[in-house]
C-alpha cells in the first residue's frame, strides 16, 4: 500500500483555496436591495409600487429616519418591517446605498413619452353603445393591486360584467370622463391607460413618467394631467388618444428647487387643474380655457375671483 503524505500547512492551504471553512462574503447593499426592497420600489431605485428611493425623492426625511422606517415599516401603508429580517448593519448599509445620487438618472422627456404612446382602438374606431345590458352609469371598478387586474361590476347586482389585466401598480384611483364612457387609469411606473367603458377595449396607452402619483381628467374631457415624482413634471395629454401635448417642469419660482408633485386634482368650477407640491410649500392652478385670463394672486372668498 502507497501512503501520502502532505505537511500541515499545506493541508491548510488547500483548504483555504477550496474555500473550506472560509465564511461567506455578506451580501452587498445593492444585493439586500434587489432581495428586499425592488420589488416594490423598482429596479434601480426608480420607483414601482412604492417610490423612487434617491437622495432628490428623499428631501423631506432623513437617514435617521430612514433607518426607523425600514427597521420598524410605516403604520397604514404597503411598508413593511425588516428589523427582524436585518441588522442594523444591513439596515444603515441600505439607507446609505438609497441616499446614495445615481451615477445617471434615466431622462423622460417629450421624445420618451412620444416614442411610448400605443393606440390600441384609434378613437372613433368603436361603437358607442355599451356592450353589455347594465346600466352604463351605474357601474363599480375594483381595482386589484396583488395581481394588478381590474374587475368592472354592475351596480344593481354587484355581479362582475368583465376582468382584465392592467398595468402594474396603479395608483390613485380610476379617473372618468365626464360622460363616463371612458376610464382613465395611472400607475406607479408612469403608465396611463384610457379605458372604454361601453366597448371593454383599451383605447391607448402611454407612459407619462418614471415614477408617477396620479392623474386628473379636465372637466371639458379634453386633457389628462399627470403629476409625477420623477422626474418632477406636469404632463399634459391629449385625452382623446393620450398623445403629448406639453411637460411643465415642477419647481419653485427662482429654479432654485424643484419638486414632486403629490398630487393633482380637477377644479370643474374654475376650468382648471390644481397640483399639490411635495418638496415647496405651493399649490399651482393651471386653466385649461383656450382664453384663460391672467392668473390672480390675491386671496379670495371663494372659486369665484372676483367675489371679493
């Protein structure tokens, strides 16, 4: 019988370079991210179900309290609590990795949107009766967020009339035009749907945003207004087949700062929009009248500007 022998330390060099015994490397920021926070929050950091995760979304908390929010989850939302899931090592090397500037942000400006619009059904193309016998202005739309379907109910028998598949994550909740034929519909990752609600079709698609909060429908039904995160714009959508109309930068008055907007709303009396800013403390009216007047900058009593 033929015996080998090897020295000790060679032994424990072999072990060494076969990694026996050696501890795994811990995973990186970017890995605990991809694991536990881009489902919701996209990949790279842009934004999904929950936000966009960059120093210039992150300008109203802190790293202190970011720290707390993914150890401890925020009450009354989607965030859950990740302290029993990680250290508070892991937890700081996610907050540093989320305050962390992107070497580049992706751009959306007028060529993305205009590249990314889908006419599903031209306008005009569909009938305009309803295809169904319920009462077409006494329907429910239950939007389902887990598998990002929509289900149309009838509202004298709450019985379901039609279920289809959306965009991931919408947000804000459906928005109609007035006559309400048409449905309107935003999500997270700036997507915007128009929905005929006589036909049960798609009419068009096109994508506003990276990051997007919701959207308003003019009282006239003539324009969509998207309020994004990111970038910080308005976007102004032709409502008939939601191509592009105008991008108006959100910021304050000297460009100094600019900011997210939470959210924008329709003033039906006034003949205009309202949004909401998130990161300065303004609220902006922006008419839709082909003759708008100058804007008043007063305070007034009422919708009415010259009610004194």
């Amino acid at each position: 019988m033929i015996r080998t022998t090897t020295s000790l330390g060679a032994l424990l060099l072999l072990g060494l370079g076969s990694g026996i015994g050696s501890a795994a490397e811990p995973p990186s920021a970017a890995q605990l991210y991809g694991e536990h926070c881009a489902e919701c929050h996209g990949q790279g950091r842009l934004g999904g179900m929950g936000p966009a995760l960059l120093p210039e979304n992150l300008s109203r908390t802190s790293p202190a309290k970011a720290h707390t929010d993914i150890r401890e989850g925020l009450p009354a939302t989607q965030m859950p609590a990740f302290g029993d899931q990680l250290s508070d090592v892991q937890i700081q090397s996610l907050v540093d990795y989320v305050f962390t500037p992107l070497p580049h942000v992706p751009q959306w400006g007028e060529d993305e949107i205009k590249a990314s619009q889908i006419i599903h059904n031209a306008p005009g193309s569909l009938p305009d009766k309803p295809v169904y016998d319920a009462d077409p202005l006494n329907l429910f739309i239950v939007v389902e967020i887990g598998d990002h379907h929509a289900t149309i109910l009838d509202g004298d028998t709450f019985e379901s009339i039609y279920r289809f598949p959306t965009r991931r994550a919408l947000h804000g909740g459906p928005k109609y035009a007035q006559n309400g034929r048409f449905v309107y519909f935003a999500s997270r990752d700036g997507w915007i749907s128009k929905f005929d609600m006589y036909n049960l079709k798609l009419v068009a698609e096109t994508r506003a945003g990276i990051n997007t909060r919701n959207l308003a429908v003019s009282g006239d039904g003539r324009y969509v207004m998207v309020g994004n995160y990111l970038p910080h714009t308005l976007v102004v959508l032709d409502a008939s087949d939601l191509s592009l109309i105008k991008i108006i930068p959100v910021g304050d008055e000297k460009g100094l700062k600019s900011s997210r907007v939470s959210a924008v709303y329709q003033a039906a009396p006034r003949n205009s929009f309202i949004a909401a800013l998130k990161d300065i403390p303004e609220v902006w009216e922006i008419s839709y009248e082909d003759d708008a007047k100058p804007p008043y900058t007063g305070l007034v009593h009422d919708y009415r500007k010259d009610s004194g």
